[in-house]
C-alpha cells in the first residue's frame, strides 16, 4: 500500500500455512479522516466507531483499522505462495479502501454542508476498490 495522507500502513503480516494451503494477512492502519480540517467531533467519532467495529478511534480524526484476510488454493489449482501473498495482500486493501468508502458515506450523510469534501474521498476509495477488484480478477 503506497503511503498517503490518509492511510498509513503500520505493520503488515502476511504468511503461507502449509497444512491448509492458505495464505492469511493482517494488516494494520491508521486512517485520518480528515488530514488538513478537525472536523470529526467526539460524538461523530464515537458513531463511527459504533457503525464500523472495525474502527477505533485514537483521538482527534485518527482512528486504527486491524484487517485480516485470507486466500485459499482452491481444489486441483497448484499453489503459488508469492501469488497468495499478494492475493492475501489485495484483499486486505479492497477490503480497507471499501470500508473507508463507507466510512466517508456515512461521513457524507452526516455533513450535510461539507459535501463535496467527503464526495471527493468516497470516488477516490471506490477507484482504489476498484483496482483491487480488477487486479484479483486478473490473477
């Protein structure tokens, strides 16, 4: 995941179980909904937190998502680990940038004033779910 204003990667664990042939990734980020204006109150925080569990929040507009993802080797397929670390890997990030789409869709609803601002992240989250989807489609 390239490092942005919004996300940042924290620590990311991908590894390969050999008695199941899965590949599992947990993925751990801090998300600042909104970088250049504190404009998430406590109550907005504490809703957020309470719509998606998956969320915490630290304080101000930081929140930390934990993911974990998996990616099986399917009956007759040969298993490639590089390959499923990096599937395990894209579904981590389409899972994040789909629950930030969310996020600001909520976010969105709740503002009704700032609408463009959280209009602007929600196509970018959905483009980057997007490219995700497409590139898992593609392996």
């Amino acid at each position: 995941m390239k490092k942005r204003n919004f996300c940042k990667e924290v620590k990311r664990i991908v590894y390969y179980n050999p008695k199941t042939q899965t590949t599992h990734c947990n993925l751990d980020c801090t998300i600042e909904l909104y970088p250049e204006q504190e404009t998430i109150t406590w109550d907005l925080a504490k809703e957020i937190e309470k719509k998606y569990p998956l969320l915490k929040h630290q304080h101000s507009d930081v929140f930390t998502v934990h993911i974990e993802t998996t990616a099986v080797c399917r009956e007759g397929d040969t298993f490639d680990e590089k390959k499923g670390k990096t599937i395990a890997y894209s579904k981590a990030q389409l899972k994040l940038y789909d629950l930030l789409n969310r996020v600001y869709n909520y976010i969105e609803i709740y503002f009704g004033d700032r609408k463009y601002e959280a209009q602007e992240a929600r196509r970018m989250f959905f483009r980057y779910a997007n490219r995700e989807a497409s590139f898992l489609k593609g392996l």
